[in-house]
C-alpha cells in the first residue's frame, strides 16, 4: 500500500 | 531518489522542454495536440496541489513548478499566441471521453477517500491517457515533425524508467503503489506501436508517417 512516501515522485 | 526516476524525470523535463522550444522557436504548434497540452496541465495542476504544503525537497519543488509553467506556458502558446497555427481540424479527439471516466475511476479506485488522495489518483489515471490526443492527431494527419516525435519518444520514455523505478524500489525498499504502477503501465504500452515506428523509422533519418 502507498503510504506518504509515494508522494516523494513527480 | 534512484537513477532510474532521476533520468525519468530528466526525461520527462526534456520532452516538456523540445516542445516548448518547438514551438517558440518555429514559432508554430502545428502537428501538435493542443488537447493533450491541456490534459497535461491539468494532470500536472490536480498532482502538484501540495506544492506549498508539503515539501519534499529543493529537487521535487523545483521540477513541479517547472513542469507547471512550461506546461500552462505551452498551452499558453498554443492557444493564443500561436493560434493561428494551431491545426484543430486534426486535433479533434474528445477530452470529455477521458477526463469523465477517469474522474469516475479515480472515486471509486483509491488508496484513500480524501479531496488530495482523490485528484492526485485523478491525475495518474489521467497523465496515463493525456497523450491519447496527440497520437490520434498523428493518425489523422498520417505523419509527424521529426521534432515532434523526439518529443514524444522522450515523454514515453520518462514513465517506461519510472516502470523501472518502481521495480527497483519494490526490491530495494518494498515500496510499490499500486495505481501509480498500473496506470504507469498503461501509459507505457499506448506508446508502444510510436515506439516501434520511432526506432525503425526516425533513428534511420526517415520521416516518421504511419502505414496510411
């Protein structure tokens, strides 16, 4: 599962 | 950060940046889809609203406001400044078959039912179509500028890294994001026949044109 940490991507 | 994303997303900033130096500089959009530069702000718009809330690094801001001026930028040329080259009677797929659906996917497949989550999976399901404009214009008028087409090899090469990107990270970290990967996969196979064309046909110094 995605956490925040998939937000780091463009 | 991994070398794969980093030269995704140098990949990606190329191809934004071909097509607006394209365009400026021929001082012409024709043969490109203003449809698909309009779909690409808007991706860009609906993934990047927490620029100022959320800050990642230096890299990550700075790439998300470049990419959202180049691509308002290049709406902008094309839409007003370049208008009169803007070819619409090529330029005719309907943006509303695509962006009604993907709204529709992005509420009910989600990884969390909040205004951000929803626009950002929006906007991946969405960036995964956005070019779909722009390779049927290619099909109606049976051909591309050579310029055109580095541009898109570029751009279909920028998510076929972060496919890579996504491998990697899955056996490194076992991180994976399931709608990012499956959207990115998507988009990665509608450029595949454009990749067989540029690699058989523009490579070898000819014009790209499609089989009529």
């Amino acid at each position: 599962v995605s956490d925040d940490d998939s937000k780091d991507e463009l | 950060m991994n070398i794969f994303r980093l030269l995704g997303d140098l990949s990606h900033l190329l191809a934004i940046i071909i097509l607006l130096l394209k365009i400026w500089r021929t001082r012409s959009c024709a043969g490109v889809s203003g449809k698909s530069q309009i779909l690409f702000a808007l991706v860009f718009t609906t993934r990047y609203l927490d620029l100022f809330t959320n800050f990642i690094s230096m890299y990550n801001s700075a790439m998300k406001l470049i990419y959202l001026v180049c691509s308002y930028a290049t709406v902008f040329l094309m839409y007003f400044k370049f208008k009169a080259t803007y070819d619409s009677n090529h330029d005719t797929f309907r943006m509303e078959f695509l962006v009604v659906p993907v709204g529709g996917l992005a509420f009910l497949v989600n990884h969390d039912f909040t205004p951000l989550e929803i626009l950002w999976t929006f906007s991946i399901y969405l960036e995964a179509v956005a070019i779909l404009p722009q390779l049927f214009m290619i099909s109606k008028t049976g051909e591309a500028e050579t310029i055109t087409s580095h541009y898109l090899f570029a751009l279909g090469s920028y998510r076929a890294l972060y496919i890579v990107n996504w491998v990697f990270r899955f056996y490194t970290e076992g991180f994976f994001d399931l709608i990012a990967i499956v959207a990115g996969c998507v988009q990665t196979i509608l450029y595949c026949d454009f990749f067989y064309l540029y690699i058989t046909k523009v490579l070898k110094g000819k014009q790209l044109t499609l089989p009529a």
